[in-house]
C-alpha cells in the first residue's frame, strides 16, 4: 500500500499544473481545462482503486487465504460493484447532456470558440438532478452502513445541496454544459474517493488470523437486524373496499385525507428488499403522495372565494376493462409569502432510548434545521419542548430571527430514558397557548417514533386531550422517524385528532418535500373538516367501490353533521379519490332510502335519473379555519367518458393498482410490467423527479 500516497501526489501535481495553465487562459478555455484535469484525475482514481483490490488479493493470498481476508475481499469487490454501478449512472447522465446540450461532440475532445448554451442544460438537470440526488445518497448511506465497522471518517451526503437549497440549485442552476459535466465528474471522483477510503482500510490490520471472521456477514447482519426491528411496528387493521349497488348503498361518503406516510414508509421497505406489511400500505395516501397540478381555485368577483377547485374525470379502468374509473380532485389555494399568516411554533421532540439511532434523532435534527431555513416573519416563533423520562422546555418561544439560538438547541439534543408522551403533549399544548397569536398559525410539531408506551395517559385518554386542545385553535402535525418502534398505527390517531398531518420521513429528500418544498400546506390549514359524499345515478352506475380511504368512511348522516371531525386541506396541497365504477346495462330498482336522494324514489328510479345524463353528483362541506358551521359545495359529472385521458388520471391509476397488487387485493388483474408501463405513459411534468422514483419501486417489485 506504499505506493498510494506517491500516485496521488502524481495525480495531485498533474491536476494542478493543468488547472494553473487553465487559470492563464480566456474563461472558456479554463472551463475545458479544469474539465479534462478532473476526467483524467478519474481515470487515475479508477486505476487506484483496481490497484487496491488487486494488492488486496495479493496480500491476503500471501497470508494462506485466512477467512478473515478473503471476507475483506468479498466486501472490496461488493463496495466496487456498487461504486461501478453509480458511476456508470452519472456517465449515462453526461452521455445525455454531450448528446442533446452539446450537439453530440464531447467537450473534453473539442473546444469551441463560444460558451455553450445552458437552456438545454438546465433542462436536462431540472429533470436528472433529484433522481441522481437521491442516488447518490443512497451510496452514501450504504458505505456508511455496510462498513461502519471499519472506523471510517464521516462522509458528508453526496445528493444534497448546501445551505437548504436543493442539489440542482446547489450544482447546476445557470451552468452551462462544461460546468454541469465537471460538477458530474467531480461527484464521481468523491463516490470514488469513498471507495479509496474503505479499500485502505479493509487491506489494512492482520489478514492471517480468523477471529474477526466469526462476526455475521455485514450485510446479512444489516438486513436480518432490520426485519427483526421491523416485526416490531405497528399498524392498524384495514380492510380493503367492496363494491356496492346504488340501489342498496346510494351514497358514499368519506373524510379527505392528505397523509402521505404510507407511502414514504412503503419505499423505505422497498428500500431494504422487503415487501411491506399489508395493513402499512393505505393507498390513498400513496395516490396523495403526489402532485397532480390541478387548476388553482378560480376568484369570482363580489363572491367569496372558495379555498379549493373541483376536478373530476372519467374515463376506462386500466386494470380491467370492462369497468370505469372516476378520479375526483381537490386544489388548495396556494398562499403568497405575503398572504402567509404569523406561526406560533411548538416542537415536540421525542428524545427518549427509542430514538438513538442513526435514522431517528441525528435524522430528526437535520429535518428541523432544514424547517428552520424556511420559517420567515417577524412574529414568527419557536419553541421546543423534549420529553423522554420527563417533558421539559428547553427552548421557550424564540423569534425566527435568532436562527443560531434555535439551532444551537436543536443541536444539543441527546437520546435517553423512557418515553412519556402524553406528559410531553400536555407541556406543548401549554407553550402553544401562552404564545398564541389569534388569526395566526398555532400548531405543534411532533417528531416520535410513536412510541408512547410509558407514562400515565391511556391511548383514549392521551387522544381525548388532543381533540379538546384542537377547538382551542392549536393543531398538531406529526413526522414519523425510524425503524423498529415505529407506532404507525398511534401516529395516525393522534394526527387526526389534532387537526393536523402524519408524515414519515425515511430521509433528508423526504424532508426536504414535507418541510420546505411543501411546507405551506404542512403548516397553513385553508380548509378543515372537509367531507366528499357522492351519490351514484343506479341509471348508469350499477356498481362502485372507493379505492382506499377504508379508515376514512363516514356514516352518510354524518355529512351535514358540523360536530362530526373529518381531514384538513393544507395551501397548496391536493386530494385525489378514485372510485372504480361497474357501469349499469339493465336498471333494477329496490330498497328504500333514509335520506332524500336525487336519483332515485322508492323502488323505482327519479325522472332526474336519466333527464340529464348525469353519473353522479359530488358534494363537499368544508369549514374554514376559524369558522364552525360548513359550507356545502356540488359538482355534477356527466355519463360521458373521456376518450383520452390525462397524465394525472393515468398516474393516480398507475399508483391505485401498485397499492391493490401490494395488498394482494382480489379486484386488481394488472401486472406490474402493465403498472410500470402505464405510469411511464403518464410522466408528465416530474420536476423533483417523484414519479420517476416511482417507477423505481415498481421496476423493484418486477424484479423480484
């Protein structure tokens, strides 16, 4: 290993007589140069790295092939199958970037006279950038995992950007194609210089003895204690829809849902090569998962403005054809900076044993840093309390504007003792309401695990002072981190009686989406208590069932209730709802309704029912904020099928049937090539790149 350090003093002084003659060039020039200086200095690290593995092999075949060397062998040639694969992703991206922003010649070959363009450029990265963001994480994390038992040095995430911006803002934003290369370049040469770090130390220490190799294969290690924790977690029993006739069921009515947890909890199953438990995957929280960029609410003038537009489709069901499919969608209204109101902010940070691990407390800190960058406003406030053994506050209400103060507290956060949840709500709730700000957004922010089994409060009584602490106008949003004690099931309870959102954050890319790219709907409610009920003309619907939402169903008596609680509508944020529709060829009338229906009479049906050929009537009541009696919205969609559907009917049904295959459901008669074929067809506009992510998780589950 002798000859490590004198290569890269080679490399080093190559690279920097290159860059100095770079520096005595016109701009252009020294862009070319810096370029072809990192190339080659690849090539090296390339050839270092094979060096390696090869002096590897050498020494441990000199030391008889002991176990504990020709293990070491094994985990240097898993790293550089990984490291070669990640590599060999970054070049397909420079291969696209040379063909469509270069016009096919290679700038490390041919220097024009111009810059280079950087539309194409950008436009290639807007779209590349948050898959090979996530990448490259996902490298990082795996050397860190896989090889934590070699004392390496800490490596920073390789896919995120700095000081909260995104990676394409960080690496790409305004680059022209030189520059977007040599940032490419520049990630591959890290990954490799990760890989240099590990192969050092893996050729390092004795080879000749066998008493590490007693210790479990890392890797088998790694997964067998995850599933082991995983068996651990909770989820409530959910049963999947049936279907109902009009003239049994003539109604259907639900809550809104806006969670998205199942779904960032389902790629993180994905993520370990396991398929996740039924009762973890809810699809309407996978469908809601996404943004379907529905039309923005329209203002009409001397009227008051609804805080949401209506959106409905209906078109054939791409998992059987002989049914329909009705997607309906809810638009919040996005909020201005200056239309956002003033926060009164509580975190609720779990610190007990549970959360020291690597994806719970240090996770959890960099997720609120990460919402610290975007909370604004000089009214604007923090607090923080901590309950583990015992709650306290250790930071009282602090302005935004003393971001140091607040970091430095979030920084000083420990892991230890018992959890005490229902202590810790109690605290929060009384920080929130000496801090509150009337017409302002007072909400507290649970971050847990969901492990609330210890402390005085039952699971009814801890929910109980939940729902009274809502009509005090305090919500409460809650982030799930972690594996093992993962108390999904109480994390949803608790959101939904609070008035708030449960999300799950596997990683920085999830809190990035939750807690800045979407933080306005996370924080801001312009909606609650938001109801959909939908009545079916038996004229032409001779069956129905709703897809998911099986522990969101109201009794339909309960739509005109006011008392009776239903889901928030955050700004900005979108519902979908599908509802797979069996259309009617001979009418049958029977049975007799308890509440006033428009399609129907007893036993026979209403002129209305074929007067204007209409499927169905939707109806919404929704309260706003501050408000406690509803309002009542209605949209009639016609029988009429779209004969081309749009991108987001499509993909809400790609992700509908990804969610019934994973939960065996008996309904769904689609594969997963069809799955992944049909959310191809339907990209559409994907600027984080979550739907090309998805297809990710598909094309996992076909190669399974």
């Amino acid at each position: 290993m002798d000859t490590i350090k004198k290569q890269l003093f080679i490399i080093l002084i190559y690279g920097g007589l290159v860059a100095l003659a770079a520096c005595q060039s016109s701009p252009p020039v020294r862009q070319y140069s810096l370029l072809y200086s990192l190339e080659h200095g690849l090539y090296q690290a390339k050839g270092e790295s094979d060096n390696m593995l090869r002096e590897l092999k050498r020494d441990v075949k000199k030391q008889g092939n002991s176990r504990e060397g020709l293990e070491r062998i094994k985990r240097a040639e898993r790293l550089k199958q990984q490291t070669a694969a990640l590599l060999g992703e970054i070049e397909k991206v420079k291969h696209i970037l040379i063909q469509n922003a270069g016009g096919g010649l290679d700038p490390k070959k041919h220097w024009p006279k111009k810059p280079l363009n950087t539309r194409n450029t950008r436009r290639i990265m807007q779209k590349e950038a948050p898959t090979l963001s996530k990448r490259l994480n996902a490298f990082t994390l795996f050397v860190a995992t896989q090889y934590k038992d070699l004392s390496l040095p800490k490596f920073e995430n390789l896919g995120d950007g700095v000081d909260g911006d995104s990676f394409y803002e960080t690496f790409f934003k305004g680059a022209n194609l030189v520059e977007a290369l040599s940032a490419l370049t520049q990630k591959q040469a890290v990954s490799l210089r990760y890989e240099l770090e590990v192969l050092k130390k893996l050729g390092a220490g004795d080879l000749s003895a066998d008493l590490k190799f007693d210790r479990p294969d890392p890797v088998k290690q790694f997964f067998g204690e995850v599933k082991a924790d995983i068996e651990k977690e909770k989820y409530a029993e959910t049963y999947s829809s049936q279907f109902y006739q009009p003239w049994d069921r003539p109604l259907s009515t639900f809550s809104i849902d806006v969670d998205n947890a199942s779904y960032a909890n389902i790629r993180r199953f994905l993520g370990y090569s396991m398929r996740p438990p039924v009762d973890a995957v809810r699809i309407e929280e996978m469908i809601n998962y996404f943004d379907y960029d529905y039309p923005q609410p329209k203002s009409v003038k001397n009227k008051k403005s609804i805080p949401f537009s209506i959106n409905t489709e209906y078109g054939d069901c791409p998992w059987n054809p002989a049914h329909k499919l009705l997607h309906i969608g809810l638009q919040g209204k996005k909020l201005k900076d200056e239309q956002a109101v003033p926060s009164n902010l509580v975190f609720l940070l779990d610190v007990s044993g549970s959360m020291d691990a690597v994806d719970k407390l240090p996770l959890l800190k960099d997720s609120f840093e990460i919402l610290l960058e975007q909370l604004k406003g000089a009214k604007t406030t923090v607090a923080m309390v901590v309950y583990a053994g015992a709650a306290g506050l250790v930071l009282p209400p602090t302005p935004v504007s003393q971001k140091k103060k607040i970091m430095e507290a979030i920084k000083n956060l420990d892991a230890g003792g018992s959890t005490s949840g229902g202590e810790g709500i109690e605290l929060a709730y009384k920080i929130a309401q000496r801090a509150f700000i009337k017409g302002g957004n007072n909400r507290i922010i649970l971050a847990t695990d969901g492990d609330f089994n210890v402390g005085p409060s039952s699971d009814e009584a801890l929910l109980e002072l939940i729902r009274e602490k809502r009509e005090t106008g305090v919500f409460l949003t809650c982030l799930g981190f972690g594996t093992g004690n993962l108390n999904d099931s109480m994390m949803e309870k608790v959101s939904n009686a609070g008035n708030g959102n449960y999300f799950y954050i596997d990683g920085l890319g999830e809190a990035k989406k939750v807690l800045a790219q979407s933080l306005a709907g996370t924080l801001y409610t312009i909606a609650k208590d938001v109801k959909i009920q939908v009545e079916f003309n038996p004229a032409f619907v001779k069956s129905y069932r709703l897809i998911g939402y099986d522990n969101r169903v109201l009794k339909d008596k309960d739509f005109d209730n006011d008392r009776v609680d239903a889901g928030e509508l955050g700004a900005g944020h979108t519902v979908t709802a599908l509802y797979e529709i069996v259309p009617q060829t001979v009418s049958e009338a029977t049975g007799e309704a308890d509440i006033p229906l428009k399609y129907q009479k007893v036993n026979q049906l209403d002129s209305a029912a074929l007067a204007g050929n209409e499927l169905v009537t939707v109806k919404l009541r929704y309260k706003r904020p501050d408000r406690k009696q509803s309002e009542l919205l209605q949209k009639i969609v016609k029988n009429k099928l779209q004969p081309q559907t749009t991108n987001r009917f499509r993909f809400s049904a790609a992700v509908a049937a990804f969610g019934m295959r994973l939960r065996n459901s008996p309904q769904t008669f689609i594969s997963y090539d069809k799955i992944h074929q049909l959310a191809r067809g339907a990209l559409g506009r994907d600027l984080q790149g979550h739907r090309k992510e998805f297809m990710g998780m598909v094309y996992q589950m076909i190669s399974q």
